[in-house]
C-alpha cells in the first residue's frame, strides 16, 4: 500500500481530517462578538448557581421533610433541613387507601382522557385549519382567535356547564378547559410548514386526507405534538378550579383539591386522622409527601420532553 508521509493511500493527512466537534463544546462565537472576560464568566456561573439553588433548596426541604418521622420534625421545629432517620411511612399511608389513593387515580384517569380528547381535537382543528383551501377556513380561524380576546365569564360557563347536566361529573374536569386556541395557533403554524410538494404526491398516489394527517404530517411532526401533549397533562394534572366549582362529592376530588385541603388544614384526609391523633404520622409530613406526589409525574414527564421543546415550540411558533 502505498503511502504519503506516513499516511496510507486514499486517507488524508491527520491535519486534513475533519474533528468532530463535542456536544459540550460551546457555539462558536461571531467575529463581531468579544470573547468573554473571566470574571463575566465567573458571574454568570454564579448567578445560575444561585438560580439553581433557589429553586432546587424549597424542594429538597419537601421531599425530606416528607421523609422524617414525627420525632424528627417535632425536634426541627417544622420543616427538615438535614434528614436524620428515613421513613417512607407517610408514603406507605397515603398509597395504601383512603381519599388521597382516590384522588390520584382521579388525577391520572382525568390526565390521561383529558390529554388523549385535546390532543384528537387539537390535532384535527389544526390540520383542517392548515389547509387553506378547507371549507369556512378563514371564518373558523377568524372565530377561534376572537375566542383568545373575549371570554362569555365564570357565570355563564357554570351556567351552560350545568344546562348540559355536567356537575358532579368527570367531564366536568376536562370538556371546559379540553381546547387550547393558543396550542391549536401553534400545531397549525408547524403543519403549515411541511412541504406542500411531499403532500400533493400522496395525492397523486391515491391517499386521501386522513392517511397523510396519520402517514405523513403527524410523523413529522413528532416534536410539537409531545411539546403540545405534554402542556395539556400538566394543566390537567395541576388544574384544581373546574372540580372547586363543578364537583361537590369529596370522593370525586382530584389530588390538587386534596393537596389544597391538607395544606390550608381544612380537613384530614380519610384514613389518616387516627394515625395523626395518636402521634404515629406527622401532619407536616403528610402534606409534604402529597405535595411530591402532585410534583413527580411533571418531573419525570419532563426531561423526555426536553429535547422537543426547542424544535417543537420555536420552529411552530416563529416560522408560522
């Protein structure tokens, strides 16, 4: 095999081969733009340092006062800092019946419905609005952007919810809030931007438009359908107003409601007072252990979504 200065033949030199750059590398920087000095570099590194700490302090205090016993946080006064003894008691209470079991398989159950209906109706209003050639396009986009800037108000929504025979019911927690103007903008702005090119020879193939809404502009649009999918299960997984006002039975209560009852201590959840009364759990301890049961799903939701936020959001939004 012949060879060039070491080099075997057909490979370029080591200076010549391309270095893969590392994904921590930071962008390059425009030639306009000054380097850095060390001590805007310190500072920023300690302004994100705090930023961190600020918010990640109230919940580690959270998640470890939930996780002390009685003696512990009665001896911290209240809220534990530094954890003594770890107990998963409070845990064991709340999951093992009574009305905070109830109230998260409420949660989850009015979650996933609630995110699977606004999804189907999000994705079908989005689609049908990206076709500029669909019937009464422009008055339904019109009427659904009126809708962003005028509201009928809190009376006639109860009203009308009630007129459909709606209260004390499980739709309820999701028909009021199932469509979200702002998302359907935002999955129309993304469809707009396939190519009309890659959709018309699908027409010319025979496909009609339910097998390129499933085939061809869902698939390719992966990022903002989780961005959109994962907005609407936190506000279903956070919401706690529509069962305020349009639920009055206790064992219909999401965990939200539940949460709220606990930390205003307007009432003990049931299966829970006879343990607190005889000193075995801690009042404190119970609250903070459902308020980490009402933060767990986003958290764990959350970093699988991470990486589609940019694409999915910006891209949707800006290019729209």
């Amino acid at each position: 095999m012949t060879t060039v200065l070491g080099t075997p033949a057909g490979e370029r030199p080591p200076a010549e081969r391309a270095k893969k750059p590392s994904p921590w590398a930071a962008p390059p920087r425009p030639v306009w733009e000054e380097e850095p000095s060390r001590a805007g570099q310190t500072g920023k590194g300690l302004a994100l340092g705090l930023a961190c700490l600020g918010i990640l302090f109230p919940l580690w205090i959270v998640i470890v006062t939930s996780l002390q016993t009685k003696r512990t946080i009665d001896e911290a006064g209240g809220l534990v800092v530094i954890p003594k003894s770890i107990t998963f008691v409070a845990y064991q209470e709340l999951l093992t019946g009574g009305q905070v079991q109830r109230a998260t398989l409420v949660s989850i159950g009015v979650t996933v419905v609630g995110t699977l209906f606004s999804m189907a109706v999000s994705v079908l209003s989005a689609y049908g609005l990206s076709r500029s050639g669909s019937l009464g396009h422009r008055w339904i986009l019109m009427t659904l952007l009126a809708t962003m800037f005028f509201g009928a108000g809190l009376i006639p929504t109860y009203l009308l919810v009630q007129a459909l025979g709606l209260t004390d019911t499980y739709l309820a927690l999701i028909l009021p809030s199932a469509v979200s103007v702002f998302n359907i903008l935002v999955l129309r702005a993304f469809f707009m931007n396939i190519s009309q090119e890659l959709i018309d020879s699908a027409r010319i193939d025979g496909a009609g438009d339910w097998r390129i809404l499933f085939r061809i502009v869902m698939p390719l649009s992966r990022a903002v359908i989780a961005v959109i999918a994962l907005f609407y299960a936190v506000g279903y997984w956070s919401a706690w107003f529509n069962a305020s006002i349009y639920l009055t039975d206790q064992d219909m209560m999401p965990l939200q409601n539940v949460m709220i009852q606990l930390v205003q201590k307007q009432e003990r959840p049931v299966g829970l007072s006879a343990q607190i009364n005889t000193g075995q759990l801690s009042p404190l301890a119970i609250q903070m252990a459902v308020m980490v049961l009402a933060l767990l799903p986003v958290a764990v939701l959350s970093p699988f979504v991470q990486k589609h936020f940019r694409k999915g959001m910006l891209t949707g939004a800006v290019k729209g």
